[in-house]
C-alpha cells in the first residue's frame, strides 16, 4: 500500500467517524426510522444506478439470459461503493445509538434476531466452511448488518419507514418508466411470450429481473393500501403506477402473490371495522378500490368456475406452448430437480455456496439459471440438512411475529410475511448475497415492521391488557395518514 493510499483510508475512516458521530447525536434526538428509511433509499438508488451503469441489452434476453451485460461503467462502481460506505456508517450509527439507549419497553423481540443468526448462519456460514465445495465472499457480510439495522427499530420509526420506503419504490418505479423513454434495451424485454393477449413485451425497469420487479410493485401496493397517503389524488396516482408495473412485469408469481395480499388486507380490515362498531374505535382506512378488487377477483373466480369446461380448457392448455411452459413452471421443475440431486448427494452441509456460479451454469448447461427458484430446495440444495432445518426455523418465526403483530401495522406484516411466502415457491427472496439485490428491500421491510409491531403490541398489551390496538399503542390515530 502506497503512502497515498493510506492517506485516502485514513481520510475515509475519518469521515466515516464523523458521520457516526453526527448520525448517533441525531439518533438520540428519536429519529432511528428516518435513517431506517435512508438505508432504504440507498439500497434501492444502488440497485437502479448498477443496472443503469451495466448498460445492459434485454434484446438478448431470449436468447442468452446469461449475458445480458458487458462490464459495469467505472462512474457506477464508484457510486456503488460511495453507496455502500454510507449504508454501513448509517447502520453503525444505529448499532451505538440503539446500545446508548440502554433498555426500554420497546425492545425488539429477541427470538426474531436469534432466528435471523440462527438462519444466517445454518445458510451461509456454515456452508462457507463445511460444504462440498467450501467458498467465502466478504459480500455476504454487508446483508447482515443492514438486516440488524431493521431489526433494531423503534415503534416510533414504523410511520416514517412507511412514508420513506413508499417514495423511494415510487421514484424507483418513475426511473424505470423515464429510462424506458430514451434507453427501452435496459429495462423492457422485447419478443416476450407471455400471457396477456397481444403483449409481446416484459417489463424490468432498473430490477435484476422482471420476477424482481413485480414483488417490488406488490410491496409498494401492500404499503400504500396498508399506509394510504393524505392526499387521495396521490394515493390513487402510485395505486395506479404501482398496479401497472406489476402488470407489465408479467411476473405470475407477483400476480398472485398480490392477489392474496389483497385478500389479506381486506379481511384485516373489515375484521378491525366489526371490533370498532362494537367498541365505538375509529374504524380504519382503507378505500374502496382494494373492497371492489377483492371482490372483483372473487366473483370473477366463482363464475369461471360455474361457466368453464374443464376438460376442455385443459385439453387447450396442454397443446399450446404457454400450456407446456406453464405446466413446467417456466422449466422451473428441472432446476428443482437439480437442487434436489445436489441435497442427496450432499445431504448435510450441502453443495456449497458456488452452486449456481458460472462455471456451475456451465456444467449443468443452464447458463440462465441464477439459482434453484424455489426458497426450500435452493436452501437444501446449497446448505444441505443443516441450511433447510435453519430456514424453516426461521419461516416459523417470521409467520408467529406477523401474526402477533398484525393490529399493531393494520396486517401490513401478514400481507408481506404472504408475499416472502408464496414467492418462496419459485424464487428465493431470503437468501443473502449482497446489497444490489431488490429481495433485500423486501426481507429489510419484513424484519424492521415484525420488530417494530412486536414491539409495539407488547407494550400495549403491558399498558393495557387484552386490547388489540390498530396501528400503534395509541390505536389508529398514530397512524392515519403517512404521506
């Protein structure tokens, strides 16, 4: 290391201390969820300035979906890394202020961070070492602080978290649509076979992938019906923008994923409105365009059910190419297939974390295969015996502490615990592996609302026992518009 290289270290390091320092003083003032929603902010400016910076080329997409880039513009690495030191300073910051702050009756609930280590450890750790094919990256280090930055909120920081996560999904989404404009290769997949009738096209926007930027438009939705915004011009414009992102993703997975999250938030809510007519509660906020879709979705099921020949659509279905695709899973079942021969052969630590590496694709003559697209199999599959038991240990208490505190965030926990759920099936939205990945906003969200309801609901049920508040300790007033 030359002289001048130390000094620029030295400098960092010097800025980096400062910024703690400012960030923990702003910390004590009761501002964690802001910063919360910074990490947030960075992440996703990250993910959209690194796939601008790829400058990649969709049109290859149906041809090598392997090799849809060249290298990375050095304007972008830069960014990159700027980005990164920023998220890690912030995370810091909230490590020191949280422990200066001692112990309060907000603490987050320990079971959700011994889940957390338990699963990061039984799915990366321990395969880094003990797998088939032993492999260790400093990249899988930087998730787990940014996770524990979200597992350290406060209830006080759930509001300003809501706000902030919505406007920085929004603008991601507007820059997708602007790129789209002047550069459509980067985010709009041409000669797409889909199933939207006369639509030969798939949206990416700035995500990785289509199958990302359809659970990202689904959060938004989940947040922005849970967490409506005051004005309703507003509320309607991202209703609308979220809803045709999700749409033009053409993601199944998301569609029906954000079907489910409907139905969720809907019962949550009318569930709320019956306890507040007997209890003379305010009843809470929900408009009517989630009641009609709902119940749009639900007669439209009822009457196909009614008026469809089975046979006959099945028969349809099984010779058309979007019947085999789909019947496949999108070739999904010979990745589940591989996934599955790698756990048997390897069935304690598993392959290892080079599974799905390049020269891996290469071996298995599966260039587009990025990894096992099923959570469960992809687990087994790299961290064997030991890796599943983690994850299911770990989907037990995510799902205990989306139930314990769905009156505590009007069920917004339950509708993105049901989204890491069902886009378990075909993708893998917890596994960790750096910060330019969308399912690392999700998986952010998910922790930092369970801690923060957790919180919440057990220092409601301290102060007053057997209530069931909505919203927060104060019940739905806290949080009646974020926006």
């Amino acid at each position: 290391m030359t002289d001048r290289d130390l000094i620029t270290v030295l400098m960092l390091f010097a800025i980096a201390a400062a910024l703690i320092v400012s960030v923990c003083m702003e910390l004590r003032r009761g501002t964690v969820g802001a910063f919360q929603a910074a990490v947030f902010v960075l992440l996703s400016l990250g993910i959209a300035v690194s796939t601008i910076g790829t400058g990649r080329d969709l049109v290859r997409a149906g041809v090598d979906m392997g090799n849809l880039a060249d290298d990375t513009e050095r304007w972008a690495v830069v960014f990159s890394q700027v980005a990164t030191l920023a998220v890690l300073v912030i995370c810091a910051a909230i490590f020191v202020s949280r422990l200066a702050l001692g112990k309060s009756d907000s603490r987050p609930p320990a079971i959700l961070l011994i889940a957390f280590v338990v699963f990061y450890v039984t799915n990366n750790l321990i395969p880094a070492r003990f797998a088939a094919n032993p492999y260790f990256s400093h990249h899988m280090l930087y998730p787990p602080i940014v996770l524990g930055a979200a597992y350290v909120s406060s209830p006080a920081g759930l509001g300003i978290l809501a706000k902030i996560a919505k406007q920085g999904l929004l603008a991601f989404f507007v820059g997708s649509a602007v790129i789209a404009l002047g550069h459509p290769a980067i985010v709009i997949q041409p000669d797409y076979l889909g199933f939207i009738p006369g639509v030969e096209v798939r949206y990416w926007g700035l995500a990785p992938h289509a199958n990302a930027m359809g659970p990202l438009s689904a959060s938004y939705l989940i947040m922005e019906l849970c967490f409506p915004s005051r004005s309703r011009a507003w509320h309607m414009a991202g209703l609308t923008v979220g809803f045709g992102t999700l749409v033009a993703s053409q993601s199944k997975t998301a569609w029906f994923a954000a079907l489910v999250c409907a139905i969720v938030i809907h019962v949550m809510h009318a569930a709320h409105d019956v306890r507040a007519g007997t209890s003379g509660a305010e009843p809470a906020p929900r408009g009517y365009l989630l009641r009609w879709v709902v119940f749009g979705c639900i007669a439209a099921l009822a009457f196909g059910i009614v008026a469809i020949n089975f046979q006959e659509l099945w028969d349809r279905v099984v010779e058309s190419d979007r019947g085999v695709e789909l019947l496949s899973l999108t070739g999904r079942l010979a990745l589940w297939g591989i996934a599955h021969r790698e756990w048997m052969e390897h069935p304690i630590f598993g392959y290892g974390l080079p599974m799905w590496n390049t020269e891996y694709r290469a071996q298995i003559g599966m260039n587009f295969a990025f990894h096992a697209h099923n959570q469960v199999l992809h687990s087994a599959g790299v961290a064997g015996t030991v890796g599943l038991v983690g994850l299911i240990f770990y989907f037990l208490v995510l799902g205990r502490l989306a139930w314990i505190g769905r009156h505590a965030n009007r069920g917004v926990s339950l509708a993105i615990f049901a989204l890491v759920l069902i886009k378990s099936v075909t993708e893998v939205p917890l596994t960790i592996s750096g910060l330019s990945n969308t399912d690392l906003l999700n998986h952010f969200l998910l922790l930092a609302i369970l801690s923060a309801s957790a919180a919440t609901a057990t220092q409601s049920t301290v102060r007053h026992p057997g209530s069931k508040s909505w919203g927060g300790t104060d019940g739905t007033r806290k949080f009646q518009h974020e926006s």
